[in-house]
C-alpha cells in the first residue's frame, strides 16, 4: 500500500503491542494486588480476552495524511544543524500529503487477510470500480498488484506477484488487528508474558505499561486510561543507520473515538473510530517530540465475527498483466485473468 515517500518520512517500521480491556473495565490491576507479578497478570488476562474474542473482521478505512506543521519544520533544521543531516528527508510538503490519500477496502479471518485501495470512497463505490492496489493472503500465498507502479517505478504491464507467506501484510501496522490485538504473528498478551522487563506505572489516572520484545525488537511504552482503553502507543529504539546513542521515541500512535460494535456472533465489542500515526525524527531537550509526518485513519463500517469465505483471499488480477510467481522462480504473462 502506499505510505510515505522515499525520502525518510517514517523512520523506522516496527511492530506494536497493543489492546482494549473493556468499555469500563475496572482498575488495571487486581483487587488487592501490590506486586509487580499480580500487576502485569491482571493486564495480560484482559489482554487476552478480546483477542480471544475475535475471529474475523471487515471494515473500510480512510487514511489522510498533514505536510509537516511550520512549528515542527523549525525544529528539524535546528537538529538536522546540529547532526549535519539533510532537512528536506524530514519535511512532508502539501503536495506529498495530498498525494498520501486513500481508502482500504480491510478484511481479516483467522490469518487470512487482504486489502484493496482505492483513491476515495466515491471511486470505490462506482459501478465496477477496481482497486489501484491489492493484497491478500489466503493461508499459505500473497498475491498482490499495484496498477500505479511497478518495480523501479516501470511503466507497461502490470507487475502482479505471488509469493510464499504473508509477506507485507504481516509486517505493516496500519491495518486493524494491528492496532489492537497483534504484532506480527504474536499476540500482544503472549508478547507481555515472556517481556523480561516490563513495568507498569500509574500516572495522573492513566497506566503505563513499558516492556521490551522479546525478540529483540523495540520498546513498547502504552498508555492506558482510566476505563482501560488504549490511548497512545510509542516505539521506542535505537536506529543503526541514524545518530541515536541512546533509544528514543521514533513513533507515536494515538487511538480514540472508541464505539461499541455489536458483532455477528453477538459480543459487544469496543473498538477506536480514530487512529493517528506520527513518525518522530528526536526528541527535545525539554521532552517535546519532533513530529515529521502524521496519518489520520478513520474506522468505517465495521464488521466483527460474520462469515467471510475463503474466495476473498484470492484475489483476481488485471487483464494483461506480468505474474511474477516466486513459488515457481519463473514469470509468466497470463492470457487472461489468474487467480
């Protein structure tokens, strides 16, 4: 799908945990619990149970993005000054963002997943509208297609592949599930379980849970509040490729406008209508963070736990097309549409 340019705007794609513990759960930790043990179970049970709770998803989102504020532009060159790195990688103009504007046709069964963009909602809801890009994974093949570019940005045909696994949507986490339920192919409850160092703090009403993958991937801090709703997310790492000596904030994730959603199967299901995403090039000397880039992501028509079969996980490629099929380490130029 399409993200942010070539020029740096998110700096690092890593993973998160997060989840909702309820409309109005109760305090984050047990009734009468004063151990860091009883703390942390208390979290990861309500982890758990909402993804447990679901099975399947489908919903339409919006995603928009903003040029980079004028505030925030003063504050990338007085630190790309002090680092002697280039400004303009940082800085997301008005035209870029405007560029950066879509819509994702999102749906998700057990590991089965799949996207299609479309430029707007009035271009999807056309007679016979068909999506810019699509991906989607049936269990053990990605096949995807971009009509707008393919490798090495090449006009002609258009470049269809089919590949082992999960491939990109596994990684990416602006889709659903991964707002809430997972990260990767982890749960986020498993993820807190096996964290060697997390903590978890009370602030001011809110909880903060921090802990690091145990893989090896970043830090996690989530903030949580007082009906136990997720309200921001930060990745917290250390970059080789950048001029970190100590980890830092790298992105930011806010979730609000929680709704109930009553699902197919019958729960009530409490999930955010709002998500922004922010790419952060550093943090000041006062603690303020430097916002390069932001997503707004609006959560439309969802649907929980109805029936969705298995032939939306194959998707149909355009005519004419270049298959790239890496099972087979061979390309092949269909006659006709392929599966």
């Amino acid at each position: 799908m399409r993200r942010s340019s070539d020029r740096g705007r998110w700096i690092l794609t890593l993973g998160i945990a997060s989840t909702i513990f309820g409309r109005v759960a109760p305090s984050l930790f047990a009734d009468g619990a004063d151990s860091k043990n009883s703390a942390l179970d208390a979290i990861v049970r309500r982890l758990a149970q909402p993804e447990r709770l679901v099975r399947s998803c489908e919903c339409l989102l919006g995603y928009r993005s903003d040029p980079t504020s004028p505030e925030m532009i003063a504050l990338i060159k007085e630190h790309c000054r002090k680092t002697g790195d280039s400004p303009d990688r940082y800085i997301w103009t008005k035209e870029e963002a405007a560029r950066d504007q879509y819509v994702l046709h999102w749906w998700r069964r057990d590991d089965k997943e799949r996207f299609d963009r479309f430029p707007t909602f009035e271009a999807m809801n056309q007679p016979g509208a068909k999506p810019t890009e699509s991906d989607a994974f049936d269990g053990k093949l990605t096949r995807a297609f971009n009509t707008e570019s393919g490798p090495k940005r090449t006009k002609g045909p258009v470049y269809c592949s089919i590949r082992s696994g999960k491939g990109n949507l596994l990684m990416i986490d602006r889709y659903p599930f991964s707002f809430l339920y997972e990260y990767g192919d982890r749960r986020y409850s498993e993820l807190l379980t096996h964290a060697l160092d997390a903590q978890v703090l009370e602030v001011d009403g809110q909880t903060k849970v921090t802990f690091s993958h145990v893989a090896g991937g970043p830090v996690f801090e989530l903030v949580f509040g007082k009906d136990g709703s997720l309200l921001r997310r930060y990745k917290i790492a250390k970059a080789p490729f950048d001029h970190d000596r100590e980890p830092r904030v790298h992105e930011r994730h806010s979730f609000s406008g929680y709704r109930i959603y009553r699902a197919a199967s019958g729960e009530s299901i409490w999930f955010p209508s709002k998500v922004d995403f922010e790419g952060v090039l550093a943090t000041t000397g006062d603690g303020r963070l430097i916002v390069t880039s932001r997503v707004h992501v609006e959560v439309n028509s969802l649907q929980f736990n109805h029936q969705i079969p298995d032939d939306v996980f194959v998707i149909q490629f355009p005519e004419g097309c270049v298959v790239h099929d890496q099972t087979a380490r061979r390309a092949r130029r269909p006659r006709q549409n392929a599966k």
